[in-house]
C-alpha cells in the first residue's frame, strides 16, 4: 500500500524513480530493496527503478544518472526536431575535466568540451515520454555537429544544416555568435553558402 501511495505519483510522470526520489518522499533504501526483492520494483540501474515490465525513458534515466550530462549531437538534433532519426545510442557532452562511471561511457557517446564553453547554449526539452532533460538548443547543436564532422557522416552534417535552415525557430545571430565561440564559423559559411 506504502509503495501505491508514495512513489504512485513519481511512477505517473516518469515511469521510473530514483532513490533520491523515494527517500524524499520517505521511502528508504531497505524498503526499496525489499520492493525489488518482492517483484513489486525492477531495479533498472544503479539507484533508478521502474516498475516490473515496463517501458521507461532511457534518456530520462541516463540524465538523472550524471548532473554533467548535457544530450548533444544527434541526440540534441532529435530532441530539438532536426531529425526524425530516434539515435540508437545516445550522444552526451560533459565537461573534460569531469567524468562519466565506465558502465555509462559503455552506453553512450561521449563528447568532452572545455569547461568554459560547456555551458553554451544549455536549454531543456521533452523526450518522447514527456520528461524534461538537458539539452544543447539547436544553434549550440549545429555548432556541435561541425565541431565533430570527422566523427560524423557526411549525410548527418548535411542534413542538420539543411532542418536547421528550414526551421522557423532558428536564430541566425545566435547562430553565428556560438559559431565564433566555438570556432567554427568558417566551416559554418562554408556549408551554408553550398546549402543555400
């Protein structure tokens, strides 16, 4: 009945819960391995559970993994609707002089950026279950995208351009700031004079 009352609303909006969450709302850690232990929780990862064979946002889940985490890459192109593509590993940028467990570097690609330019460009979006994560805007995204190009295909940077382009919430001015600080406005004009 506890487990009903107290995590119900956690489970309603995520379809997981932390242990952070669950000794927020009173439920300790002994309490939650005895839910496991009973089949009434399914332990998805270290201190995140969800309930015995449902689905969950893996994205949510990998975010509330590492406070570092920021989606970024193809990843940031999904979430900020410059490609349809759902990436089958996630992109993610923390700062290089932060790090990332083993298990989570397994299940993701990781980008690392200086500490001073992490920051730039940081917004929230809705994944496809409705959670709100951390993620690059789409003019940090596109930056990111040409930074990266030798570890991308072609088609990706092409295309991230071109959504951009077509898209009616970009902003030109804050494009071509980012691309300064992140030093690729060449590149940048080099693709967009093919482009447009």
């Amino acid at each position: 009945m506890q487990l009903q009352n107290s995590l119900s609303q956690s489970f309603l909006t995520n379809k997981i819960i932390t242990t952070k969450q669950a000794e927020e709302l009173g439920v300790s850690k002994t309490l939650m391995s005895r839910y496991v232990k009973s089949g009434l929780l399914e332990r998805v990862e270290h201190g995140v559970y969800a309930l015995p064979g449902s689905a969950y946002d893996d994205m949510y889940v990998l975010g509330e993994r590492s406070s570092f985490i920021i989606f970024s890459h193809d990843t940031a192109l999904f979430l900020n609707g410059l490609s349809d593509r759902t990436p089958f590993m996630h992109s993610v940028t923390i700062p290089s002089n932060k790090s990332l467990t083993r298990k989570m570097k397994e299940e993701c690609i990781c980008y690392y950026i200086k500490p001073d330019l992490y920051e730039i460009g940081i917004t929230t979006k809705k994944t496809t279950f409705g959670n709100v994560v951390k993620c690059y805007d789409a003019e940090r995204t596109v930056c990111d995208i040409l930074r990266s190009r030798n570890r991308l295909d072609e088609e990706t940077v092409i295309s991230a351009i071109k959504n951009y382009v077509q898209s009616k919430q970009k902003d030109l001015n804050k494009l071509g700031l980012y691309a300064g600080e992140l030093r690729v406005a060449n590149k940048l004009k080099q693709y967009m004079e093919v482009l447009l």
